[in-house]
C-alpha cells in the first residue's frame, strides 16, 4: 500500500503554530498550541467534519515520540486508518518536536518570556 503525504495539510497549519509557540507565555500555552496544530492536522486529513478534540492528542514532553493519543481517538476506525495509509504520525512528531525544543527554551530563559509579556 502506497504511503500517502499530507504534508501540504501540514504546511498550512505550520506557520501559525510557530507564532504560536515563539508567543507562549507558559507551558499550558506551548502544551494547547500543539493540541490544537495537531487536531487541526488531523481534521484536515479526515475530513473537517471529524469529531477531533484538543485533548485527543496531548503533548508529552517525557516521551520518546513526544505526544499521546487519547483512548478515545485511538478507537476511532478513520482514524486508525489515517496512521496506517499516511505520514501523519511524522508530521505530528515534528509539531511535538518543535514544541519540545520551545518548552526546554522557556525552562532555561524565564525571564525572556516575562519579558515579551511586559512588553504587550
């Protein structure tokens, strides 16, 4: 069975997940943008109509692929279908990746982050 791509679907919600993230202002912040750029993916490649939620796919900074399904999502038929017939799970990875990278950033550099809130 041939693999098929969705990174176009992906490039569309690209760029405002990484405003998104260089504006987080917390963990939650990075935690529910990667939720919502993630779920956005996956409606997309569904079809838009698709019952996704925010918490159907979570990002976990302590796990080696960097996110989990919920239950929920996970026994959903289309969707299982999604994972085996595209590149879904990479594109999730690399929102997760990017989201990662950002959250270890805030860790280490505070007060940068308190900086840009001040500054609004």
């Amino acid at each position: 069975m041939k693999m098929r791509s969705l990174s176009p679907e992906s490039r569309e919600v690209t760029h405002s997940f990484r405003e998104k993230i260089n504006h987080a202002e917390d963990r939650v912040d990075l935690m529910n943008s990667f939720s919502m750029a993630a779920c956005e993916v996956v409606k997309m490649s569904m079809n838009n109509n698709a019952d996704i939620r925010a918490d159907d796919i979570t990002l976990d900074v302590n796990s080696r692929k960097g996110f989990n399904y919920s239950e929920r999502i996970s026994s959903n038929p289309e969707f299982k279908e999604l994972l085996k017939g595209t590149d879904i799970e990479s594109q999730i990875i690399h929102f997760a990746e990017s989201a990662k990278h950002r959250c270890k950033h805030l860790q280490k550099h505070p007060e940068k982050t308190n900086l840009k809130i001040r500054q609004r």
